[in-house]
C-alpha cells in the first residue's frame, strides 16, 4: 500500500521494512512465523504461524489483537470484505474468524487443507484447494456451508477473475476455468504440473500461471493460449504492478514482462457484392466439455434416419436446479422432455433438482426418427440453471454463460439433408 514490506522470519519475529529498505518496526512471538502476512484497507497486518494463533497488528507494529486459530498455520490468511478472517489449519480445517478474534464457524476436510491460501469474494464466500487424498477445489458460503467442490488437485491458490470465473492449476497439468456455481467453463492441458503455482489474473481477464516444466503461459479468458517462455526456475506465484507489469521470483532475479502493445487493425475497403449466393453458413461449434453435456449417435443424418439423445453427466451438481432441454429447428424451436416427448417452445423439463451426482448417464430419445421437415441444421440445447430464478424463456440467447443464473451450457449441432 505504502511501499512498505512485510514478512516473517523462522526468528519467531514478524518485520516490516521501509520503502527506503530501513527497518520500521518488528513483532515477536512465540514461535517461527513462516506465513506471508496479509494487510487489509486500513493497513492492519494478519499473520500466524507455528504459534498456534492469529495476530492482527496495527499498522504502527502494536497489537490490536490476537486469537488461538486452533492449529499452525502454513500459509497466509486471507481478508474478507466484512472484515472477517479465514484460515487454513493444519489439522484438515477451514476457520473463520470475526474481527476481534472470536470465532464465526469451522469446515472440515477429509485431508491436508493448509497448503492453499482462501481466496474470498465480494459476496464473502470463499475457495480453496486440498491435496491427497481428497484432491478438491471447494466454494463455502459466507456461512461456512459447502457450495460445491470440483476435483482439480491443487495445491495452490485458487484466482477470481474480472467476470467471476474461477482458475485452479492442477497435478494433472491442467488450468481450469470454473464458473461461480462450479461447472467446467474451460481447460487447457500443459506440459508439466501447475499444482503448486497460483494463477495471476489481470483487469483484462488474461490468466498467468507457471508450471512445472519451468515455463510461464499467459491465457485469454477463453481459454486460449496467448504466449508462454521458458523460465529459469519452477514458479509458484507472480504480482501484477500498478503499471500493468508482471513480476515473477525467477532464479534470484526480479523479471517483468510489460503488457503486449495493443494493435490498431488496418482499416480494409468492404467489397462491393458481386450477386453470387452466400454458401451455406456452417453449423455453430459445439460449446467445451462443461460437465452436463449432450451425446448423440451422429452428427449428420437423412430423413427418417433413427436420433439417439443422451445425457452425460461428469461432475456434480450441489445446488438445487432447473434445467432446460430443446432443439432450435428450421421449423421452430421445441423442447424435448426427459420423456421423450416433443412440446413446442422453451421450458423446463425438470425442476428443483436437490443435487446430481456425478458419473450420470440417460437416455432420452432412443430411436426417435428425424423429420423430412427439418432438412438442415438443428442445434440441441441442455442448460441448467439455479431452481426458481429464471423467468420465462423465449430465446437461447436468454440461456447462456452470461446468464446471471445459469450454472451450466452444453450446445450439440446435428444436420439433416
């Protein structure tokens, strides 16, 4: 906030350091206090250690308060917006803790929790991650109950980024892109493992995170790849600066890496229309593997050729949902129920659904002959969405991933010549 550096030492000392590298003052206590600290708006410093509590410092070094946190603390607390504070302990335990030091509510895990740092939203609910054997990345609510959880393997720190999606490396080398309600939005496979290295995400949504194989890659927030370089040394984290650099621990080196220039496009003349028919616009793609997808027994077919429709499920859904599933024809747009029945228009074709647990699997249509009338292309949809908040749907386009209640999206194109 102020230049200044904070950090604690196996001395059993916390000590901040001056922007002019002085010493400004230092804190001891009882134990080694090998956790980063963290600083809040108003300058007070949280750390722990191997004390067994939780300190809140002043921004002057004096004690505000401390607190027992219940077990040692690996990694640093985190913040929320309220002013409560979370930690990782190391006896498979999540604690939250009001400001003061009395404690608001504990989670269990079934194994180590404390190698991951909580990361809180503005809404105060929280992620972290846990490693064998439980190998999950978890959402609780600002009350401590569980959201959801989704089986990355990760070691690190989650991020959060502009838009809310959520992005956990992983043991198997993959960086995933979870959106708030825990389906799969998107992810990439690397070269090596990004368990142990915590994204970096900056104002533009672009995703930074190292891995194993001593590289670092940079991501759109669609998932592709922008860039990636060797670097000299494993990186576990990077900081974005105020003038938009990245800085990366690389060898005992401070390196940066300055944003790309933007690239004003040349403006091109349009062409004038000669009269020759547009071709046939190709079918939309299909949407990436959200979790909840749509398996089909063929992509082209003739008239009268047999539909197959199934249901695959792979990851689990906690939270109490409706879920939608219709097909956009050349003759109107009809929903198909789980059934096998054929309305016309969009609607739910199941509600409050307490929970789904994954693997799942249905069939839906089993034979169903397609119709002459639909020669072209047909794009199935099943979309699910939070139970009771969706009003009535006209449109796909009211059913997408940008759709404040929607949790997942799966988008299957098929054609009939």
């Amino acid at each position: 906030m102020d230049g200044r550096v904070h950090f604690g030492s196996a001395d059993n000392n916390l000590y901040c350091i001056g922007s002019d590298g002085a010493l400004s003052w230092s804190y001891r206590t009882s134990a080694p206090a090998y956790t980063y600290p963290s600083i809040d708006s108003a300058g007070r410093v949280y750390f722990g250690g191997w004390a067994g509590r939780l300190y809140c410092l002043s921004s002057d070094g004096s004690l505000e308060w401390s607190a027992v946190s219940g077990g040692s603390q690996y990694t640093s607390p985190s913040v929320g917006p309220d002013g409560r504070v979370y930690l990782m302990l190391s006896l498979n335990e999540v604690r939250c803790i009001y400001p003061g030091g009395g404690l608001a509510w504990t989670f269990l895990v079934s194994t180590w929790a404390s190698s991951s740092s909580p990361v809180v939203e503005s809404s105060g609910s929280i992620y972290f991650g846990t490693s064998a054997p439980d190998y999950h990345l978890y959402r609780l609510g600002s009350d401590g109950s569980l959201e959801w959880s989704y089986d990355t393997f990760t070691e690190a720190s989650p991020a959060i980024g502009p838009d809310g999606t959520i992005y956990a490396g992983s043991h198997y080398q993959n960086l995933y892109a979870l959106t708030p309600f825990g389906a799969l939005a998107w992810s990439y496979r690397a070269g090596g493992r990004l368990d142990d290295s915590s994204p970096t995400v900056d104002s533009n949504g672009t995703i930074y995170i190292g891995g194993y194989e001593n590289r670092l890659y940079a991501f759109t927030s669609a998932g592709s790849l922008s860039w990636s370089c060797t670097t000299y040394n494993f990186l576990a984290h990077s900081a974005l600066g105020p003038e938009g650099r990245l800085y990366i621990p690389d060898g005992g080196l401070s390196v940066l890496f300055a944003p790309a220039p933007s690239i004003t496009p040349t403006p091109t003349s349009t062409p004038t229309p000669t009269g020759i028919p547009s071709p046939t616009p190709p079918p939309p793609t299909a949407t990436p593997d959200c979790g909840v997808v749509l398996v089909t027994n063929g992509a082209e077919f003739g008239p009268g050729d047999p539909l197959t429709l199934g249901i695959r499920v792979s990851i689990s859904i906690w939270a109490r949902f409706d879920a939608y599933l219709f097909a956009v024809t050349p003759i109107g747009t009809w929903t198909i129920g789980l059934d096998g029945t054929v309305l016309t228009g969009i609607a739910p074709v199941a509600r409050r659904i307490p929970r789904l647990d994954a693997p799942f699997r249905m069939t839906v249509l089993d034979g169903f002959p397609l119709p002459a009338a639909i020669a072209g292309w047909t794009t199935l949809y099943l979309v699910t969405v939070h139970a009771g908040h969706m009003p009535p749907v006209t449109d796909p386009s009211q059913l997408t991933m940008n759709t404040h209640y929607v949790i997942t999206v799966d988008r299957r194109t098929i054609g009939v010549r």
